[in-house]
C-alpha cells in the first residue's frame, strides 16, 4: 500500500469524501457559490424596488404602502425599518447577509445539479 502526498492526493481524498465528484467539478460548484451569493446580493435593491421601497421613501399605492399602513407606526429597528434602510441606500447585515446566504445556497445547488 503506497502513502500519497502533496496536492493530488488531497484532491482525490476530497473527491471520495464528495461521492466521486471530480476536483473539476468542485470548483465550479465553488464560483456558483460566490457568484450566487453576489448576484442576490446585488438583486435585493431591485427586488425592494418592485415592492416600493425607493430611496425616497415608501411609493404610494404599492406593496410597502399597503405594509406600512397595517403597521400604522413603524418602530425604529423593526423588519420594515430595516428594509426601507436599505432600499434607501444603507447596506444592513440583517438583510443582505440572509439575501447572500440564499443565493449562495441556490447557486451551489444548481451547479451541484448540472455538474453531477
């Protein structure tokens, strides 16, 4: 029985800890990752868009507007607080790390699918 050392036998290892997946495939699967992560991360201020938070404020008669008016006062650190904060430009860890934990979530299980 040989012993080896050095980089390819640590992706070989890695690869028979995966289920056979080739260390190829691991690095795709990797950069989904990241890219997922980003590319949510860089769609939320969109997404708040479409449901009326504006870096001006709440847009009247939109999804927001309609959230805000059954709230009626909006407590300063709650959810809705948050959201508007970062629709109007602030970039708050409560809701962009959550954003970036499902797009990198989503991108490794689609490159996960499509390489396997």
């Amino acid at each position: 029985m040989t012993v080896e050392t050095g980089t390819e036998a640590w992706y070989e290892r890695i690869g028979d800890i995966m289920g056979g997946i080739a260390y190829e495939r691991i690095g795709i699967i990797l950069g989904a990752i990241a890219g997922g992560a980003i590319i949510f991360a860089l769609l939320l201020p969109i997404v708040l868009l479409i449901l009326g938070f504006t870096s001006s404020g709440v847009l009247a008669g939109s999804f927001a507007a309609c959230c805000q008016s059954s709230i009626g006062n909006v407590v300063a650190g709650s959810c809705f607080a948050v959201t508007q904060s970062v629709a109007a430009g602030g970039c708050h860890p409560v809701i962009l790390i959550p954003s970036a934990v499902i797009g990198a979530c989503l991108g490794g299980y689609i490159a996960f699918i499509r390489t396997c």
